[in-house]
C-alpha cells in the first residue's frame, strides 16, 4: 500500500470515528469543541482505546476524546461499559461501511 493510500486510510478512519460518536469525547459524553486548541484542556485528541503501551497501536484501536479525559484515563484498561460503548462504535462505523457499498452498487447497476 502506498502512503498515499495509507495517509487517506487514516483520514478516513478518524472521520469515520469522528462522526460515529457524533462529536462527542468517548469517555464523558460532552461535545468536543473544534475550535479551541487541541492541546487545551477542553480540546480533543485521539486515544487508543486499549493502552498503547501495550502494543495496542492499530488504527481500530482509537477513540477521540478531550485531553482532560484522556489525561485522566491514563493507561488504564477499559471498563465493562467502555467497553460495550466501543463494541457499540465499531458496529456503527461497519453498519456505515456496509450501508456505503450497498449505495455504491445501486449507483453503478443504475
């Protein structure tokens, strides 16, 4: 794969994780603001999910979240609830994944 297309994955997968949480930080629910810093306390980052410091460095293995949030979880495990919450994510991005090549098929059979 190109780093073209791996740079693109990428992109695609946080809007993907963007939008499926709805703008929202993964672990406290409220909006994210977009326009204040990223490094500022209510600004967001990307986090994995399970602890990087564990190799857990994949792509699917990320959430956004505010900075405070994600400060405070450190490298933690995740919760039970978490952890359905994430399963709950993952399903939703697939469904839209799959929802995307149904519409991508109907357009090109015409």
């Amino acid at each position: 794969m190109s780093s073209q297309n791996s740079k693109r994955n990428f992109i695609q997968r946080k809007m993907e994780i963007f939008l499926a949480q709805r703008g929202r930080c993964f672990y406290c629910g409220k909006y994210m603001d977009s326009i204040t810093h990223p490094q500022s306390k209510r600004g967001y980052t990307i986090d994995h999910f399970y602890p990087k410091s564990e190799g857990n460095d994949k792509n699917k293995n990320k959430v956004y979240a505010h900075v405070w949030c994600n400060k405070k979880k450190k490298s933690r495990h995740p919760t039970p609830r978490e952890l359905r919450k994430y399963n709950k994510l993952i399903e939703t991005i697939n469904n839209r994944r799959r929802e995307i090549v149904k519409y991508d098929k109907t357009l090109m059979e015409g």
